[in-house]
C-alpha cells in the first residue's frame, strides 16, 4: 500500500487507503444525508411547482463545480481541497479565504446535522443529544479513516434502502396532490433561492477532494469519483422530489415539517413513518461523519501553513490522522450544537460552502486558456454567485460579516509577518 508522505518531507503526510469506491461512498454519505429529509419543504414553500426546476438549476451549478473540482484534485492530491487550488493558482489570500470559509461554514453545518440528530431522536432533548452525537463521531474518526469510510458504506446502505421505500410507497399510493402554478409566489427568485436551498444537499462531494491525501492513486481515483457521486445523488433527489409531490402536491410539501414521513402517511403508510424518522437520524449521522472528516483534514491544510495554530498540524503516530484538529473541530462543534439554532447555522454554512465553491471555479478558470476549457468554471462561478446572493438577507449578511472577520485577521497576521 502506497504512503503518502512522499511529497511530505517532514513525516506529516496521511496514510492512503480509500479506492473509488471508498471516496464515492464519502462523498455519498455527505449529499445522501439530511438535507434531501429536510430541504425539499423550504424549498417547495419558496418555489411551488418549480421545485423541480430549482433543483435542476443546483445540480447544474453542482456538476460545473465538481468538474472544477475533480481538474483541481487530479493536479493538486493534497488534504485541504480549494484551500490549496486557490492558494496554489490564485494566490495566498485566496486560498485562505476558501479554507475560511469550508471551516467555518461547515463547522455550522456540522452542528446543523447534529441537531437533526438530536431532533429526530429524541426531540425533547436535542441539544444533549446533539453534543453526544458529535463526541461518538469524532472518537471514529480519531480511529482512523478508513474506519471512517466503513461506518459511512453502512450508513449510506441504510439511508438509501429508506428513500427506496419512500419513493415506492408513494408512486405505488395513487394518491395525487394538489396541484400549484409552475413558480412560486416570489417567481423565478424563488426557484433561484430554492437552488441554493437544495444546493446544501449536494456539496458533499467536497469531501472527497479534502481527502486528497488518504486515497490512492489521487490523479485517477478523485476525478472518477466526485462526478460519479455527484450523479447518484442526483438521481436519488429526482426520483425522492417528484414521489413526495405526488402525494402531497407543491402546497403540503411547503407546509411539511418532516416532508418524507408526512408523505409515507398521506400514501395510507403510517407504519413506515418511524422507519423515516430512523432512516433520517442515520443520514443526519452519516453527514456529520463526513463533514468532521472533511473539516479537520482542511484545518489541518492551513494550521501546516500556520494560518491556523500550528499544533493542529499534528498526525497521531499510530492512526495516522490529524488527531488534534479532530479534536478541536469536535470540541467546537459540540459547543455550537449545544447552544445554536439550526436553521441559522444551515442558512450560513449554505453561504460560506457557495463561496468556497465560487474560488474553486475561479481556480479551475487559470488552467486553461481555451474557451470552450473555461466554460464550465463561468458558469459554475456565476452560479455561485447568484445563489448566494438568493439566500435569506440575514445569511447573506451575517456571512459577509464572517468573512470580512477572516479577511482582516489574514490582514493582521501578514502584518506581522512582515516585521
């Protein structure tokens, strides 16, 4: 088994033990998770019948970004994702703007898929089971990767097998829901605004990219498994969104607070609504085991360029992961889901993963001077950009404030370097 410290001279490379198919069931268990449990009824509330439609536009912007990706990944096999590509091709303020941004906003989310944890589990006490969701999922990590990536094949089995059944029991119902014009009441902004809702749900292929030390073979395995990832995911959304409205129509479906159960009970299923609930917390599980992963490995990119204490750098001797970032992101983690609401932690870890996305497209833009080559990273960027911009005003401001945060303690600490 190859070693990944060859181009790590100081002994701090990851140990490289996932193939393809290990690196698609990561990036699975990332998009396959809570979001498609939780996002389709915000979505249908801002879009109507243009769900559809809305999650047709976030798959676009998706593929054009895990195409940017996959080129980045395959030059660049590093942990640490667009926080080495816009370091590496656009330069030193980029690239820390982008890792900002992942660990930050994905740190929201984390919290934010702990909480749908605790939510479905035990709703009365959500936040302690939240804290104690994140504490369990990081001691997995801290074993070991490839551990990591056994428990998500679990993980993803189990969650796929309950959106089989919900999509069977509600094409197989005959049950029809009330039918809505083909946009919602805010027009084609809110088609737009309900992208960037479903775009949450896909971004999970990040996380193959950030592994770009831990799988082998980087330059032919990354580039193979983000787009076939990508693809999964979105067959599985497409047939889950067009099952529930066509049980519960546009108009239930924005009024749903748990959309799949409600549709398994509008199909005459009742007795699969707990296998829901259970299927839900599983995926909400699989999501914050892939989001630590990816987080700690880009904390561990910029503490190596000590853009972050230096300590984070660290890889335990014997499991070979960068033990004390884990460590650190969990512990934060566990303080924001015992504390944060979790529609404003999803709300800005949906801004800060659209600009990190916005710098790989950018990225992947200088590889290539030919047209036809920078078409697919415009469209990306553009892309980015707008849904960011359709986001709920207070994402949009609060995360503009997060990063202007960030941009300033860069500011600072180039300063001081100077001296």
């Amino acid at each position: 088994m190859a070693q990944s410290g060859a181009h790590r001279p100081d002994g701090m490379g990851l140990r490289r033990t996932l193939g393809v198919r290990d690196a698609v069931v990561v990036g699975l268990g990332s998009m396959v998770g809570a979001g498609i449990f939780a996002a389709l009824g915000p979505a249908a509330r801002a879009a109507g019948s243009g769900l559809l439609i809305g999650l047709a536009v976030a798959a676009v912007i998706a593929y054009c970004n895990a195409m940017s990706s996959a080129r980045l990944a395959a030059l660049y096999p590093a942990s640490g994702g667009t926080y080495v590509y816009g370091r590496e091709r656009l330069g030193a303020f980029w690239g820390y703007l982008a890792g900002w941004s992942f660990v930050v906003g994905k740190i929201a989310s984390c919290a934010a898929m702990a909480l749908t944890v605790g939510a479905y589990v035990w709703p009365g006490q959500a936040h302690a089971v939240a804290v104690a969701a994140v504490v369990a999922l990081t001691a997995v990590n801290y074993g070991g990767v490839h551990k990591s990536a056994l428990l998500t094949r679990v993980i993803v089995a189990v969650v796929l097998a309950v959106l089989a059944a919900v999509v069977v029991v509600c094409l197989a119902s005959g049950t029809v829901g009330a039918a809505r014009p083909a946009v919602g009441p805010e027009g084609f902004a809110g088609v737009f605004q309900a992208a960037g809702l479903l775009f949450f749900a896909f971004a999970g292929y990040a996380r193959i990219a950030t592994l770009g030390e831990e799988v082998r073979e980087p330059a032919r395995t990354i580039p193979r498994a983000i787009p076939l990832a990508l693809a999964v995911a979105l067959v599985v959304y497409a047939a889950v969104a067009v099952a529930v409205l066509s049980v519960l129509g546009p108009d239930g479906l924005g009024r749903a607070t748990a959309p799949l159960a409600d549709a398994v009970r509008a199909a005459g299923v009742p007795g699969l609504v707990p296998v829901v609930r259970v299927g839900a917390a599983v995926a909400a599980l699989g999501s914050l085991l892939a989001l630590v992963l990816g987080v700690s490995r880009t904390t561990l990119a910029m503490a190596r360029d000590r853009h972050l204490p230096g300590a984070l750098a660290a890889v335990h001797p014997r499991f070979q992961v960068p033990h004390r970032a884990e460590l650190a992101v969990g512990a934060v983690v566990a303080a924001l889901a015992a504390t944060v609401d979790v529609r404003g932690a999803i709300g800005f870890s949906s801004f800060g993963v659209l600009v990190y996305y916005a710098i790989a497209n950018a990225s992947a833009w200088t590889l290539s001077s030919a047209p036809v080559s920078r078409v697919v990273p415009v469209v990306g960027l553009l892309g980015c950009v707008v849904l960011a911009g359709a986001l709920p005003g207070v994402s949009v401001g609060v995360g503009t404030g997060v990063l202007c945060v960030g941009a300033a303690a860069y500011g600072v600490r180039r300063r001081i370097a100077r001296r």
